[in-house]
C-alpha cells in the first residue's frame, strides 16, 4: 500500500503528518508483535575497570527480543538469562 | 575460551544500558583469580573476564525501512541452484541459462539476498542484465556499484531472493510503500484513522478504530499459526 493509497482512505491531506502517523503505528507494531527483527553485535570486553560490563542497547530498539553470548568453544551463539534485579556489589574494584 | 555461556553469563537491563555478569567459580576460573566480584544471593557474579570478538548478540524489533520503493507483496523474486558463477571484476552473476532471472521473477533495480555463497553473501541491488536486459533472456547480471564481489565458481548451492528496497527514510514520498504487508497495512490505515479522530476530540471513534488496529494485529499474528494437530490413536481403539 502507499503513502498516497493511505492518504486517500483516511482522508487525510497532510503528507508529512501521514508519513508520522505511519511511523508511529509501525513502532506501535513492532512494539506488540514481532514484525522485523534486527540484529546487533557488540565485542564483549575483558573489563578492567568498574564501568567495563555496561554496553548500549541499540538505540533504534523497541524491544527485547533475546540476548545471546558467542560459545566460542563450539562457534554458536547461546541465549542468556535476564537477571530480575542488580546484584549487590561486593566490591566496585575490579581487582579486590 | 568461552563454553558453557549459557550456564555462566547473564545480563540485567539498566535504562538504556545492558549490564553483563558472568558467574564466578565458573569453569574457566577459580576464585583466587577472579576480579570484580559481585554477590547476588547465594551465586557470586563477577565483571566478563575474556574478549569476545562480536560476542554479545541483541536480537531486536526496531523500527528500520518504514517505507520501501515496491510493494511488499510484490516482492517475489526467488530463485536457487548450484549453478551461479561470480566475477568480481565486473561484478557479474552468471547463471548460463537464458532467461532464469525473468523466469524467477527478478527485474532492474530490485534488491537481492544471496544465501549459501562460500563469499558473496550479503544484500546486492541488480543494476540489469548483461548483454540483453533481464526482460530479454539475460542469463547474467550485473550489481550495481555499491556491491563488491569475490571471485566463485559454480558449486555451491546458492539462494537469491529478492528483498523490499528500502525508500530512504528521510525522503519518502506518495508513492513510497509501506513496509508491511497488506493485513498491517489495513491495520495502520485504522491507527491514522484513530488519530485523525483523536485529534477532533472524537475519543469514542478513536477507540473504536484502535481497537480495529489490534484486532487487525492479532488477525495477522493469528493468520501464522493456523496449524493443524495430529493425536496419534491407540490401536486399542480400532474396532
């Protein structure tokens, strides 16, 4: 369907507000259903300082589908679980 | 050497951060050497302790390529075979065979997914047919620029499907296609409805054409899973 097709049964006249209302309700799908999934890979770091586990979450995501850890022992990627709340530190220092 | 990741990694979300832990007295360290200990309960977690090259793999919904230069549905180009040559010189893809990108349902301009190449796999745009178009009897094509090939011999048994085209985001016109397929296509066409009566004020209607736009995606969800199940019968119950 096109933006135009789209324009005329809504009736609406507004190009640029259509092609918004577009993105949102396809951010709204994404957001309830599984429409496209992407895939991001980040090198995990041996941590040398207290701040060395934290890495970004893509900043186009809408959400979560798995996080997975590379096996490098058997080259595959396996699923991790979600811890439900942050451990409490023992220590910050990475060398106690 | 990483193993048993599953067992011994975990991650916690932190706002817009992932936070990542592995167990300590893990079996790739004792406690004496371990660094950045952390307790939760009665399992001790500690900082990664290895490089991983690509080692942390996030899989996601985002919102990319809302709108593509084709219709979804139209998208049809697929074609697979152990026959295609290709060159990296002229970035050539030759299948020998008359026709086969016509008969496969490709055409200039559309956007290819190779699958299964020892080295070509990857996203490619067809710039034409070489020789003849592909509308012709083209057995060979040519990528477009932006695409670099290695050199192959035929071989492998390669898949070519045709992907939607991306429109760039920031300039979609009217005749831009949604990326979505027909069902959620109907299903925003209700959402925009909802808004354009939300901002009259017109709540009742409002909701009335949100709860259009769920039904819709749950329609297509559901549409997906209309599978049939087979209950074996015990040959007890044969008479």
């Amino acid at each position: 369907m096109t933006i135009l097709e789209l324009m005329e049964r809504t009736g609406i006249k507004n190009e640029t507000l259509a092609i918004a209302y577009i993105k949102d309700a396809i951010h709204l799908i994404q957001s309830n259903t599984k429409e496209k999934i992407k895939v991001n890979k980040q090198n995990i770091l041996n941590a040398s300082d207290s701040d060395d586990n934290v890495y970004r979450l893509p900043a186009d995501m809408i959400s979560i589908e798995n996080v997975s850890i590379l096996d490098t022992s058997d080259k595959r990627y396996k699923r991790i679980k979600r811890l439900s709340g942050q451990p409490h530190y023992l220590l910050e220092d990475t060398q106690p | 050497m990483s193993s048993y990741v599953d067992k011994e990694y975990f991650y916690y979300l932190r706002g817009r951060e992932l936070l990542l832990y592995k167990l300590l007295g893990s079996r790739n360290r004792t406690r004496i050497t371990q660094s950045g200990i952390l307790q939760s309960y009665h399992n001790e977690l500690m900082y990664p302790d290895e490089n991983i090259t690509d080692g942390l793999r996030i899989e996601y919904t985002a919102l990319n390529d809302p709108f593509i230069s084709e219709s979804f549905e139209s998208s049809t180009g697929y074609g697979t075979g152990t026959i295609f040559t290709f060159t990296a010189s002229n970035r050539y893809i030759g299948t020998g065979i008359n026709n086969w990108w016509k008969d496969h349902g490709f055409s200039e301009g559309d956007k290819i997914r190779i699958q299964g190449s020892t080295s070509n796999d990857g996203e490619h745009i067809i710039s034409g047919g070489v020789g003849t178009s592909i509308s012709g009897s083209a057995s060979t094509i040519d990528l477009t620029s932006a695409s670099t090939l290695v050199d192959e011999s035929a071989g492998a048994n390669i898949t070519i499907t045709q992907v939607p085209e991306p429109d760039t985001i920031t300039s979609p016109n009217t005749t831009s296609h949604i990326n979505l397929n027909k069902m959620l296509c109907l299903a925003v066409v209700d959402y925009v409805k909802a808004m354009i009566h939300e901002e009259r004020g017109e709540i009742d209607k409002k909701e009335y054409y949100m709860k259009e736009f769920f039904s819709k995606l749950a329609d297509n969800e559901s549409n997906k899973r209309l599978v049939s199940s087979a209950f074996p019968i015990s040959p007890f119950a044969v008479r």
